[in-house]
C-alpha cells in the first residue's frame, strides 16, 4: 500500500570481513536512524542510544511536533530531522529503526532493503497477506552483509532463550500444546473520542484503526504468537476462532479475540487476547505443555514445573527490549548479519490466519489464506 502522505510513504549467519561493514568496531559506532516517532519507535531509539554503543542521529516523520519530543527522549537535541523517509534512508545512516504504522511497513521496509541499511524493524510485519509477502520478497533480495531484524524481542530476552534452551533439551518431552494470554487494559482515556475529520487524524491515531495496524491480534498479540511458533517450531496449519468488540468506543479494533491453532503433528495452539481488565491491569504469559512438565515464559520471568510441589522460576534481570537492541548493535559491530524477516512475516501470517477465522466464523487453512 502506498503512503497516506507521499512525504511518509532466513538467511543464516554470514562473517564477513571487518572492512566490509559500515559502522563496525573499526570505526568505533553504528549510525541509527528512527523512522517513525509516535510511542514505540523512540522508546526502542531509546534503549538502543542508552545501552548500546550506537548513536541515532536522525529521526523522520510527517509530524515536527513528534520529532522534537523523540529528540528529547532519545537524549540527542541535535538529532537531523526529515520528514521525508527518502531522504533519511539517502544519508549517511548505518542503520534505520521502521516504527511506522503497520500499513507502512512494507513500503518503508522495501525502501530501507533497497537503500542498504541494516533494519530493525518493529512487528507486525503488514495487515495483510500481500504487504507479508511484499515483506518476504524484498528480504529475499536483501544483501547478505545487512543485519535485519523484527522487533519481537521475547527471540533475545535471557529468560525467553533459558527456556528455550531447556524445552529444546526436551526436559518436558514433546510439546503437545501451546497457550498464549493476552490480558491487558485497553490504555486509553474513558469515554468516547471525537470521531476523526480526515485520514491524517486516523494515521495519529492509527492504533485504533483495523485498516492501518491489523486488529488486536495482529498488531498487539502477534508477540506471544510469535513465541507459539518459535517454541512449537512451525507454523500453524488451521485456525478457528472468535472474537469481537464489547467495550471500546474508539476505533474499530476488536477488544476480545480466542483462536485455536492446529500444528503440525496434532500440536494445539491456544491464544487468548482482550483489553477488557481494569486500567493498569497486565497479564502477559505463554505456557508449553509436555508429557513430562510445563514451561512457562513472559517478559518477567520463566517458569519450570517438573511436578506438583517441584517447580523452578527466574526473574528477568532487564527489560527485554535491551537484549534485543543489544544484539541487533553486536552483530552489526562484529559483522554477523542475520536476517529474521522471513520468521517476522511468518509470525504476523499467523495472526492474519486467526483474524480471517474469527471474520469468516469458521476454520481457515494456512494454504487458503496464502492464496487470499
């Protein structure tokens, strides 16, 4: 989808010599870019400015407004402002942060592989098959010596890879179902937003908008779906499922949502999501279930139950989001690309499978909705 305003419009690991990357250790710093300057983009431009050698220098957006308080918040006043990403993407940058709305990402994605910037990119990765598929082509593309990552940074939190590590040993046996919860308040003022007067209001507001981030499930819960198929190792085949708006009185998303996933080899998958608790309420968790125990893993901590009475659990020691910029800077510095678009478009394929099964009321394949 093109833009809104024309201003803001797996592989493996390869070593490449040192000289061969731009902003390495050689030269002492990775150039960052922030393409999208709302909420997310500088809290993640942020924890990458603070515990990490990089520098973001520029900041992009169609609003100055929001520009001069990611500035702020990034710790560099200093920082260039565009409010074209073309020109931004043109300039010296090593690296560029896509935060933009979901219906962007595509695009400035595209633009970014194109450009030859390493790219961190936030989830989800489009609202639709045909931006995933877009997403996947130009990942395919890409240079090999370009570092790209998605923002589901649960991949790089230390207690996610701890619990990773210990269901791949198979402490649990063969994980025969997955559950993900969702739980959290919807986060806005009560009561009812003056409905917008044009397309821009939308795009300031486009976390309330189906047609520009997704649905609830595709543009928040995506992350522990993200976490069912890292864990289960696959992609789901089917999903059915429900869901729909009983409370929200802004925007069109959907505040409910429960779909039933089946993977191969008969393993269930099991998301639940809702902005229906009281403000400040927040229960995040995915729970894997083997012959021989449980894992359970959040942002917060993992969990072990070996048996009634015999269980073990560790608290995060950071925010997870630090783990995840940290290794995107790393393997810039020490030129060991990755690229994790293809997983990132597989992941929000998923949740696009689950909302087409709540939106048609009844069980959709992977095969059907990839020729959607």
């Amino acid at each position: 989808m093109k833009s809104a305003n024309p201003q803001l419009a797996r592989r493996g690991i390869l070593l490449l010599p040192a000289a061969a990357i731009r902003g390495t250790a050689a030269n002492n710093s990775v150039t960052v870019g922030l393409l999208g300057s709302g909420n997310r983009g500088p809290f993640v431009a942020g924890m990458m400015a603070k515990n990490t050698p990089a520098q973001v220098v520029a900041v992009c957006d169609i609003f100055e407004e929001r520009m001069k308080k990611a500035a702020g918040s990034i710790g560099n006043p200093n920082a260039r402002f565009y409010t074209d990403f073309h020109k931004m993407l043109a300039s010296d940058i090593d690296a560029v942060i896509i935060a933009t709305p979901v219906y962007l990402h595509a695009e400035h994605f595209e633009a970014a592989v194109k450009a030859g910037k390493h790219i961190y990119i936030e989830k989800p990765a489009s609202v639709d098959v045909a931006g995933c598929k877009r997403i996947m082509r130009a990942a395919d593309s890409a240079s090999r010596s370009l570092n790209i990552t998605f923002g589901f940074q649960r991949r790089y939190g230390q207690v996610y890879q701890k619990a990773y590590a210990l269901a791949s040993s198979g402490a649990i046996g063969r994980i025969r179902m997955g559950h993900a919860h969702f739980i959290k308040s919807d986060g806005g003022p009560p009561g009812s937003a003056p409905p917008p007067t044009a397309e821009l209001d939308k795009v300031r507001q486009w976390g309330m908008w189906k047609h520009l981030s997704g649905d609830l499930i595709v543009e928040n819960n995506v992350h522990s779906i993200d976490v069912l198929n890292w864990f289960i190792g696959a992609h789901p085949l089917t999903a059915i499922g429900s869901g729909g708006r009983t409370s929200r009185e802004r925007g069109d998303m959907r505040d409910h949502n429960f779909v039933a996933y089946e993977y191969p080899d008969g393993v269930q998958g099991q998301l639940s999501g809702a902005t229906l608790a009281s403000t400040g309420y927040r229960d995040v968790t995915e729970q894997f279930f083997g012959e021989r125990g449980m894992i359970e893993t959040s942002e917060n901590h993992w969990r072990h139950f070996k048996a009634r009475g015999e269980e073990t659990a560790e608290k995060s020691p950071r925010n997870i989001t630090i783990d995840s910029v940290a290794e995107f800077v790393r393997r810039i510095a020490e030129g060991k690309p990755e690229n994790t678009a293809i997983r990132g478009a597989e992941s929000t394929l998923t949740a696009i499978l689950g909302r087409m099964a709540m939106d048609q009321r009844r069980e959709v394949t992977w095969d059907e909705m990839m020729k959607a």
